[in-house]
C-alpha cells in the first residue's frame, strides 16, 4: 500500500453552502504525460469536479493570450519584467478548474498545490490565479505553498487596500478556494488599518479551517471598536471578489 500523505484538516469544519472553486492558469509546455510521484508531490490523484484543459497553437490558441492583458498583467510586466517576458513568449498553457464538494479537510488544496510543483518542475514558468490576482513564479509557489504545506493557507489569498474619500477599504480575494465568502472591510481609519488587516487574517484562517461566519455576528475584539458586525451578501458576479463576501461592518463615529 503507499504511504498515507498527510491530511488537511479543518478543525472548525461546520457544512457551508458554499463549494470550493479552483481557477489556475499554467503558462509553459503541456506535460508528456501526468506520471507524478504520489510521495514527492504530496499528489493523491486530481480531485473529483477538477478538469485539466490544454490550449495551444492548435487548439483555441486565442485563449493562451486571454490572461496577457488587462490591469493584472500591466502590473505584473512593471513588478517582474523578467517573469512577463518568459511567459509573453509562451503559446501553450494549462487551465485548471472546477467545482469541489465542501469536506471536513483540504486534501484538494494539498493535490493541487503538488500537481501546479510538479508541473513546474515538468516545464511551465508561470501560473496565474485570477481569483488572488496574482501571478506566480516557480520559486515564489515552492516556496510560499508547496513547502509551506498547510502553514501556507494565508497565501492562497490576497488581502487588497485602496484609499477611500473617509478611510481604507480592506478585502480579500481566494477565499472561494475555500469554499467560503471573501471578506470586506469599509471607512477604517488610517491609525485602525494594521488592526484591521490582523482581523481580516483570523477570518482567514477561521474559514479556511472550515469555520462559517453568521450573518449578523457581532465582532469583539480587544482593541477594535464595539459595535462591529458581519453582514453576508454579493454574489459571484460581483467582480470586487468574484464571490460572495462578508462585510465587516466598523462603527461610523
């Protein structure tokens, strides 16, 4: 029998209405074949509701260049003009995607963070995840999920901050991944962010171990305001999260 790969557990698992949803993009070469090595990979097989779809010159070659344009790629050609390059000269690549059952642990996560190394190591340079809107290079995704395991969670998603005209705006992008609601967090003041940011990290890492936020909970928490609340709502054609999101709503004053 092979040896057991080590589970993901969800200590805090309660049913969700919610199902996980997985969305990678894998610019480079297409594997020969899908020969991966259960042990070095972490790999138990793809996930049921996971399809695995190749595009290139000769089929839907248009789709290759669907995630080189845009905000996203403008951004990352400033930040990493080497990555861009390798992967602007690319005409293949990979689209992993697909709706997952909801389960008391995260062996999905787990295969599919092995799967993405292993094509890596198999020739691909880049993967995008439009659900994080973020662009992955093969040492960042070795180092801050593959070898990270579990303990990387908080990296399977983004935490995004813009001005308002009476505040900081605070949400997540990936936490569908998850299977639960992205989070949202209005008008904090300047002095509150960095609290604010630890808030949104423990409702991170809350519902990613399986925890479901109720509508209308309220939030208390030494040394943010009284009287926070999260309300549930949005939908996933909401194109801030791509998602259904809870916002934590902070006392107006």
């Amino acid at each position: 029998m092979p040896e057991p790969l080590e589970e993901w557990l969800r200590p805090h698992f309660d049913p969700s209405v919610g199902r996980p949803f997985l969305f990678y993009v894998a610019y480079g070469k297409t594997p020969d074949d899908f020969a991966i090595s259960r042990s070095r990979y972490k790999f138990g097989g793809v996930p049921d509701g996971l399809e695995i779809s190749a595009y290139g010159p000769t089929s839907s070659p248009e789709t290759v260049d669907d995630f080189r344009t845009g905000y996203l790629w403008d951004r990352l050609r400033d930040e990493d003009e080497k990555l861009a390059g390798e992967i602007g000269v690319q005409d293949q690549c990979l689209i992993i995607r697909g709706t997952l059952d909801d389960a008391p642990n995260l062996n999905y996560l787990r295969d599919v963070t092995g799967l993405v190394e292993w094509m890596f190591d198999s020739g691909i340079v880049a993967v995008f995840d439009p659900q994080a809107f973020r662009w992955w290079s093969k040492t960042n995704w070795h180092q801050q999920l593959f070898e990270a395991g579990q303990s990387g969670l908080h990296s399977h998603v983004s935490i995004l901050q813009s001005d308002e005209s009476n505040g900081t705006w605070l949400h997540t992008r990936g936490m569908r991944k998850f299977g639960r609601p992205d989070l949202s967090v209005r008008h904090v003041p300047a002095p509150s962010v960095k609290d604010a940011a630890s808030l949104i990290n423990r409702f991170i890492e809350f519902q990613a171990l399986g925890g479901v936020i109720e509508d209308g909970k309220a939030i208390r928490v030494s040394g943010l305001p009284e009287g926070m609340t999260c309300r549930l709502g949005g939908d996933v054609d909401d194109p801030d999260f791509n998602n259904t999101h809870a916002e934590i709503v902070w006392p107006r004053g």
